[in-house]
C-alpha cells in the first residue's frame, strides 16, 4: 500500500541537508525535515520530536510579568543574587512540594534551566582539579552533553535500563570510584523515557554522594509530573521524589517552562544546599578569591554568563510558586493533558504493533506524562523514525539522548484532538506495509 507522503520527497530533503545517517539526526533537524515535506506533500505531518510545552502559559504569571514591567523594571539590571520575593517563594515551594528545607540565599534565578545546567557543570568542574567528568545517568536530554563539549569537560555515560533498582549502586560506584566524578547528572521525571527513579534509588545516589563528595544535578524539568500519584498538595506527603533527602551534596533544577509552561520566557531557579552553597572549595577559592560555592555560581559564573535573569520574568514565577503554596493554583491540573495525551498515543501505537521501550518502573507500568519511547519489531531507531516520516509522523531517535535501546521518544506537547483519528489510520498502513 502506498505511504502517505512521497518518499521520494522525504528522501530528498534528508539528502539535502545533508543528513548521513537519520539515527542521529537531531531535533532541530528532524523538525527541519517534517515541516518542509509538510509545505511539499500538502500533507499535515503529526509533530512529535519537540519538547516545547502545547499549553498557553500559566496566566497568574503573564499576569504578574505584565504588572512587573508597567512598574518600570525593565529600564533596571536584575540582582545578580535574584529578586528577594522569588528566592523567598522558591524556598517555599522546595518545602512545599519536595518537602525539604532549602534557604532563600541558596535559590537563585537563571535564564532558564540551560542555563542553570550550563552554570553548575562549569562550577562542578572547576570545584575540585582532580574532578573532571560528569556523569550522566541516561538516557537524558542531549543539549546537556553538547554544553560540555563547548566547556571542554568530560563526561561519562550508562543507560539506566539495566541498572534500576538494586543494581543502580553497583552501577553507579563503579564511576564514582575512579575519583574523577565531579558531578552526577539525571532527569526525574527522565526525558525521554518517563521512568521515575524512586526514593530507594535516589537514596543509593545520595549516599554515593556523600560518599564520594560528588555533586547531584537533579534535573527537576518535568517538576511533579508522575501521574500516577497526587503530588498536588502543598506541604502534605506525597512529595517529589528527591536525592536532596539523602546528601548535602546537591543542586535542584527547577523549570518554569513544563510545570507552568513558561518556556519562552526563560526563567528557572536553581536551589543549591545549604551546607553546599557555603562550602569553601580550595580549588574554587583559588580561581575566585576565596569566595564559597553559593557566592561564585552567581557572582561571578551567572554575573558573567547574563549578568542576572530578567526581572519580570523572576516576578511571574515568584507568583506562580506563592500561589501553589498557597492551595490558590493546583499547577498539576494544568498539565495533566499530557498524560491523557500519551495514554491515547499508546494505544495506537499497541495496536499497531509497536512496543513501548522503556515500560516499566521496577515492576509498575511507567506513567503517562510528557513523553514516552516506542521500538517497532526488526527496525532500528534510524530505519524507525525515517521510515515514519514517510506516514506523515516525526520522532526522534533514542541513540541520541544517550539511550542503547532501539526506538524513538516520543512527545505529546503538540499533538491535537483531530489527529488521533490520523495517527490511528497512517499506523494501520505502517503495519500492513512492514508486518511483523
């Protein structure tokens, strides 16, 4: 049966972007690929490789950002430090919702959380001389790996398939061991395969850690996400899970851009430890005369990254985070369409055919959010994900995010009701076309 879109066509474009092999291109050119075969073929393309929030804006922080620039703010620099009310609601919030103490000093604003990650690989890697190598624990987002290449540091990598569980420990300290581990990095919930690390195995990263004196990065960009339990009540148990339970050693990065879909106004905070933010490091004081930790990751490595965060945006989420403390805003209720979103998508693809790759959480079924993997019997990723563009559907490859499993992550920011309808007819073409 003839596919949807030309091949002809989507082969032509790969060409002439000069794409060698589909199995790493990236998601920009993946995005690339779609949009112009979907000007070609005249055929709406179903749009599944980019990350990018598909909800408005949480409207209390428009709000509050509108408010912010009538006062004025924009003709003034922002505190390199942060906006006092925003560190105060942060400290807040990290109480609220992770349910650990973190002081107001130590939660400082960043253009985003790439930019934040961007900060704390530079700072972990400059801590200790004899600490060059980041560790990531994947599969995970691959722009943090393109960073360190620009930063010239190291990195080593696992995918977390194999090791969940009790195995994570034996894994993990076999890096750390070699002393040359300045920092751990990981997303919970993961992008892209929506596995949750659970308090067990976080509380294994935390005590590594300390162990180790090793820095946790906890990626907190899908911030309370997992759908399959409430974690909507301020200052109530069930928290987001969290290594900060379990070691001193570490810095949360916490995202405005999925939690409120805040992304196109680049505004994170990073909420460093108290005992960290003051720690004197000999190699760091070296470098920045004496000053601690806390006082160079914002003084001098933000100061010169972006000489601070814009103002307004720091007062959108200030409110954002008062008003989840508050029980005024239930923030979860915003996003919970993602998980509706995957649990359609999931079962067409079922249907079709298809599997999903990472699928478990030590036994549980993984849960319904941003993002989810799927392989396809006898197809690699590259073969995969070339071949869907010839349905009318684009996806990345899960090789590039660090993972060893064969398939592609999907996102469910962009899809809309009609297509559903449109997914489910071009996968039963897929089947009939490739049977198993």
């Amino acid at each position: 049966m003839e596919t949807p879109i030309n091949k002809e066509i989507v082969d032509k474009i790969i060409t002439q972007l000069g794409i060698q092999d589909y199995s790493y291109a990236t998601i920009r050119e993946v995005k690339q690929v779609a949009a112009t075969a979907e000007e070609l073929s005249g055929v709406e393309y179903i749009k599944l490789e980019m990350g990018i929030p598909g909800l408005p804006a949480a409207q209390r922080g428009v709000e509050a950002q509108i408010k912010a620039l009538r006062s004025g703010v924009a003709s003034q620099y922002p505190d390199i430090q942060g906006n006092p009310e925003l560190k105060k609601q942060a400290s807040r919030f990290v109480k609220a919702f992770i349910g650990v103490d973190v002081a107001a000093e130590g939660c400082i604003p960043v253009v985003g959380s790439m930019q934040g990650a961007f900060a704390s690989f530079l700072i972990c890697s400059q801590a200790d001389k004899k600490k060059d190598t980041v560790l990531f624990i994947d599969p995970g987002f691959p722009v943090q790996k393109m960073q360190l290449k620009i930063q010239g540091v190291k990195y080593e990598t696992f995918d977390v398939y194999e090791y969940r569980g009790d195995l994570l420990r034996e894994k993990v300290e076999s890096y750390l061991k070699k002393g040359n581990i300045c920092a751990v990095i990981y997303s919970n919930p993961n992008n892209p395969s929506w596995v949750c690390l659970t308090e067990q195995e976080l509380q294994t990263i935390g005590e590594l850690a300390t162990q180790y004196d090793t820095i946790v990065l906890e990626d907190l960009a899908y911030f309370a996400m997992d759908f399959r339990q409430d974690l909507s009540v301020p200052f109530q148990p069930p928290y987001q899970p969290t290594v900060a339970r379990y070691t001193d050693n570490y810095m949360l990065l916490i995202s405005g851009s999925k939690a409120f879909s805040y992304a196109g106004e680049r505004i994170a905070v990073v909420c460093i430890s108290d005992t960290l933010y003051h720690r004197h490091y000999p190699d760091l004081g070296a470098r920045y005369n004496g000053l601690p930790f806390g006082a160079v990751f914002s003084t001098r490595l933000l100061y010169a990254l972006s000489s601070g965060t814009s103002h307004s945006a720091q007062l959108a989420l200030a409110e954002l985070f008062r008003a989840a403390c508050d029980g005024e805003y239930n923030f979860r209720d915003d996003i919970r369409v993602y998980g509706e979103r995957a649990r359609r998508m999931k079962e067409i693809f079922l249907r079709h055919g298809f599997h999903i790759v990472y699928d478990k959480d030590l036994g549980q079924p993984v849960a319904d959010g941003f993002y989810f993997t799927i392989g396809y019997p006898g197809m690699t990723s590259g073969e995969l994900a070339r071949e869907l563009l010839y349905y009318g559907v684009s996806a990345i490859c899960l090789n590039t995010t660090g993972s060893h499993q064969q398939g592609l992550r999907i996102c469910t920011s962009f899809v809309r009701d009609h297509q559903y309808a449109q997914l489910d007819e071009r996968m039963k073409i897929f089947a009939e076309n490739n049977p198993v």
